[in-house]
C-alpha cells in the first residue's frame, strides 16, 4: 500500500479524509486505486482535500472504479458527457434537499460517485451522507422481521419527473422502466446489509401482503405506508451522519450502495458549482443470496490511521 497515504476518520458513523494523495495522476497508480478502494469500503464516503484537477484527470480518476455512467436527465460537461454539471446560484435554484441514493431507479444502480467542488459559498451548501448499513443494524428486530423479504418499486419520475408534461413522464417511463429491488439488499464487496430504500426514487413496496395479513380490504396499505415512512426517516438520524463543509477543490467520493446523502439548500443566492462522475454498479442482491456474499469488513477506527 502506498505509504503516502493516510486515512483519518471524522466521523464514529462513516466518513475519513484522505491525505498524501494527487488525484490528478491517481489513475496511473493501480496499488494507490486499490488502497483508495479499501478506505471507500471501510468507511463508506471518503474526502479529499486541495485537489485542483482537470476534468478529464477526474473523469479517468472514476474510470479505474469501473464503467462510468452518462446520466439521461441531468446537465453534463460540454467536453466530458461522464461529468454531470451541478450548478446552483441565482440563476437556478437548487431542488435536490431530499435524502435519496442516485439512480436507485436503474436496474444496475450506481457504484459510486466522485464529486467535485469547483466553485461554493464560503458559509453553506454542505453535503450530509448517512450510513444505511447502520441504519440497518440499528432497526428493532420486529422491523428487521418485516424488512427481510420485502421488495420495493424504484421509479426516475419520482423525483425527476414532476415538473414534466404526462406525455413525456410517460416516455421517460418507457425508456427507463421502473424496478424492483429488495429491501434489505446486500452490499457486493462487503457481504453488509443494507436498508435500502429511499425517499428521492422508491415508491412503494410490491409484495407487503406476502408478509403481512388483511384485515379487511386495502388497509394492509395504510400500514405499508407508515412502514416506508418509518424507512425513509432512518437516513435523517443524526447518529448515522458525516457531514462536509465543502471548499474549492473538495472531492467527496461516497459508495452509493452504503450510503444516502442530502445537499443542504442555505446558500441561495450564492452559486455553488460541482462536477459529478458516477460509476455503474451491479444488480442489487437480496438477503435470499447472503449466504454467497463476502464476509463483511471491520467497523471503521476512530481515530488517525497509517496506511503502510
């Protein structure tokens, strides 16, 4: 392992910064990707600091984690169609203060994404990621219970979809069908579980009456419904969060499958301006599979660790 780099946790939860790396030429180095890949398991989101990249260097930074994804809805550089251009200010708003995991709505949800802060308020706009594998460890066993074989819809017009004509909601919908994943999914690498539902993209649960019995009619809904509530509230426990104070050249590298994050709106009308490359990842497992996942790695340190 490199002996550069070094990995200081700030968060009991989840979250380090990395330090002694130079993302620019990072790609080039497959031992450095590797320990950057290890510290991104362990701890779920990691940052780095004082990283004045180009966006190809950022692009091809992405690239070694995989195949990267080129998003349908959302603006992309000009040069690099893998980089999503966030850019909030006066001029534009921003809309995106809902916890939720990019592209659960994917059959192959994202891996990961590595975003970039080119341009930020010097108060505000702050990144808070939550730790769904914690989430779920920390569900009353009864909840656990209703959880474990349950599957729950995922659709891009949930949140992408709402300032559309039904015409072209509905053509979004043909070219990108709503899925299905379980709710308690488990993480590829790690063998962790995860509660995986989120309130940006999924919809409802798809078999709730497999699990639980009907007293009359539909009123298995209503306690559904109180259910997903329950769910979704989890990613908002301060217990379960990091949360970054972004500077220029800030880079945030989160695993998507772990973790839920909220971009906080208190910086109007100041601009606050990031680059977002997103890697593809798998078909999500359920618990049925855990048997053939990997053992899962162990629980963060809380304190400075030496990568040597």
């Amino acid at each position: 392992m490199p002996r550069t780099l070094s990995v200081e946790p700030v968060s009991p939860a989840l979250g380090a910064e990395i330090h002694g790396v130079d993302l620019e030429t990072a790609a080039a180095d497959p031992a450095l990707i590797a320990a950057i890949r290890q510290a991104l398991l362990r701890h779920k989101v990691i940052f780095f600091r004082d990283q004045d990249i180009s966006a190809a260097a950022q692009v091809a930074f992405a690239r070694s984690f995989g195949e990267l994804e080129v998003h349908p809805v959302l603006r992309r550089h000009p040069e690099h169609a893998e980089l999503v251009v966030l850019d909030r200010g006066s001029h534009r708003p921003a809309n995106e203060n809902i916890f939720h995991a990019d592209t659960t709505w994917r059959e192959r949800p994202s891996m990961a994404s590595i975003l970039r802060c080119v341009e930020c308020p010097p108060v505000g706009g702050d990144t808070i990621w939550s730790n769904m594998v914690l989430a779920y460890e920390r569900l009353p066993d009864r909840v656990k219970a209703m959880c474990e074989g349950l599957y729950a819809m995922h659709d891009i017009a949930h949140s992408f979809g709402g300032d559309y004509s039904p015409e072209k909601r509905r053509q979004l919908g043909r070219e990108f069908p709503r899925q299905e994943h379980p709710v308690v999914a488990i993480h590829s690498e790690t063998g962790e579980k995860i509660l995986f539902v989120n309130q940006g993209f999924t919809t409802h649960f798809s078999n709730y009456t497999q699990k639980r019995e009907r007293s009359i009619g539909a009123d298995f809904a209503l306690e559904a419904n109180r259910l997903m509530d329950y769910l979704f509230a989890q990613a908002a426990q301060p217990e379960f969060q990091v949360r970054l104070r972004w500077k220029p050249n800030t880079i945030a590298f989160w695993d998507n499958r772990a973790t839920q994050h909220y971009a906080v709106q208190d910086y109007y009308p100041a601009v606050r301006r990031m680059l977002r490359a997103t890697v593809i990842g798998g078909t999500v497992r359920g618990v049925g599979d855990a048997e053939a996942a990997p053992a899962a790695l162990a629980p963060s340190r809380h304190a400075v660790e030496a990568v040597a």
